[in-house]
C-alpha cells in the first residue's frame, strides 16, 4: 500500500495515451501518487520508466469497465479522464466505439465520483469548427464542430462543467515528442513529411489552426491544479498565441530548418478536414499561465525524434 502523498492522488484514464505518457511522470515528479488506466490498445510501453515510482500505480483495462474506475478512482484527490478515440478520422471510423470512450466512460466517471473529487478535462478547440476571418475565437465563441470528434468532446464539456468541481481546456492542435508518439498530428507529420519526403502538396493552405507542444498540455494541468480554487468552474483555450498558423505558414517554419523541403499547393481537389480558425488563449494566460515550448523549438525536437523514428507506425488510423 501506498503512503498517502502530501499532493495527493490522481487518477487518470487513458494515461499511457500521447498526453497522458508525458503527464503521467511530470506528476509523479511534482509528487503526486498517479494511478493510471489504460487499455494500452497501440501496445504502447510508454510509462514502463514509472514502474520505479513507489507513487505509480497501473491499472490495465476499459475505461468503461465499472469495477476498474472505482478502483482506480478511489482515494483521488484530481481525475482526468484522457481516454479517447482522439481525432477526426479515427472517430468517423469507429463512430459507436468513440461515443463509448468519450461520453459513457464519462458517465461512468460521474456516477461513482465524489463531490469533494476535482474533475480536469482536455477538450478541443475543434469545436470552433469554422471561423470568422481575422477574428479570434474565445472561450465565448459559439461552438460550430465540423465531426464527430468535435461534438462528442463538446457534449463531453457539457458534463464536466455541468457536474461542479471541475475544469476544462480547450487543446489547441498538439505536437511534440512524448513515449506514445503520433505522427498524425499536423505539425509532427509535416515535419516527418519534411525529414522523409522532402515535400508536401498541401490542400486548401490557407486554412488556419492553433498549436500547443504536449509537455505544455501537461504544464497546463499541473497549473491547474496548483490554482484549482480559483480556475475551477470553466473552461479554457489552450494554445501558443503566436502560433495562429495557416497550413502554409506552417511549412515555412519547417523550412526554416529543413533546407529542401518543397511545399506546394493542389490546384484542384480539397482537404477533408474543413477547420479554420484562429484561437485567443488569453483567458487562461491571465491566470499566470505561460507555455514554455516554442513552435520552432518543437520542430527542432522532432528533427533529432526522426533521426530515431523511420517508419510511419505512430499514428492513431
């Protein structure tokens, strides 16, 4: 049995995920106890460096399966349910099996949870769908998802909020290295694309989109934590402010350090994914917040990750 931390306890569902194998270890650090369930259904080993932690517990299975969430969310102090079918594609192909992670593991949550239990949970700004050219999508913004992924993890937001106690941000699109790698994440597959191919046909390039590096999602949390009090109630944007950037925009930050990547864009046909939009992060920022890795800087991270990485196998489809 564990002694109990001084920081306390948290449970986090789909802990050995993208986020959840950086998050897992920077609590850990910090000194919580980290209880983690997971499915581990990319045969991802990434939190095996935990297992030395004598505050690390893990706990293999659904997150749907009642008997495993009591278990895991007994005695926590914070939850953060991260279990998700994560992105578009991967939920317009397994569209039962997506409302079943992101909205019945919720209620599953809910229903065993304690009101003295604190709630934090990663939505997205997907939800802004389409926006107003020029103009910056708040946290007041009305929510215009374009998929799946976005509705589901807006109606998700409903419950956190409606539920009290609670907490929500808004993720930017993430990047970055973490133990659970993907490359279908835009910034982290253009840069691939870059390092492999060297060029990219882009389609509709002028669409725009927010960016935050992974270690800052987790640097988010922990500052959630350490102001619950004060932020609890609401929710978030959660993004680099000067990281508003078009698909285009983004290959020529690429090629600030790829010498040779070659960018060019389709004349006919257009891309799936219809979000463009521009994001305002400064709600949160007023809580002190300030992320700490730069766009440039996760590039230059990624470039010595594919020195290692050859083969496209860290995806989510």
């Amino acid at each position: 049995m564990n002694k109990k931390s001084a920081k306390g306890k948290v449970f986090i569902t789909g802990g050995a995920g993208y986020i959840g194998s950086i998050m897992a270890p920077e609590l850990l650090r910090a000194g919580y106890r980290v209880t983690v369930l997971d499915n581990l259904m990319f045969g991802q080993t990434s939190l095996l460096d935990c297992c030395h932690e004598p505050g690390f517990e893990m706990l293999r299975g659904d997150a749907r399966d009642e008997r495993l969430v009591k278990e895991g969310m007994s005695g926590a102090d914070y939850i953060i349910p991260l279990a998700c079918l994560t992105g578009a594609p991967l939920c317009d192909k397994n569209p039962a099996e997506a409302k079943g992670v992101i909205l019945d593991a919720l209620d599953t949550i809910l229903k065993f949870r304690s009101a003295e239990q604190r709630l934090m949970y990663p939505t997205t700004n997907s939800g802004y769908g389409v926006g107003e050219a020029g103009k910056f999508c708040t946290e007041a913004t009305p929510l215009r998802p374009v998929s799946l992924y976005g509705r589901l993890k807006n109606d998700a937001e409903a419950k956190i909020l409606g539920a009290g106690n609670s907490m929500t941000f808004r993720l930017a699109t993430a990047f970055g290295v973490s133990p659970r790698m993907r490359l279908d994440l835009l910034v982290n597959d253009f840069t691939y694309r870059a390092v492999n191919d060297r060029f990219i046909v882009l389609f509709e390039a002028h669409f725009k989109r927010n960016f935050i590096h992974v270690r800052d999602v987790a640097k988010a949390f922990m500052h959630g934590m350490d102001n619950f009090d004060k932020m609890q109630g609401t929710m978030y944007n959660l993004g680099l402010s000067d990281a508003n950037l078009s698909k285009m925009e983004l290959c020529a930050a690429i090629q600030k350090q790829v010498k040779g990547f070659y960018v060019t864009e389709a004349t006919i046909g257009e891309d799936p994914d219809k979000r463009d939009y521009i994001v305002s992060n400064e709600k949160l920022e007023k809580t002190g917040y300030k992320p700490d890795v730069s766009l440039d800087l996760g590039i230059t991270e990624l470039l010595k990750a594919f020195r290692i990485i050859k083969r496209n196998q860290y995806s989510n489809v």
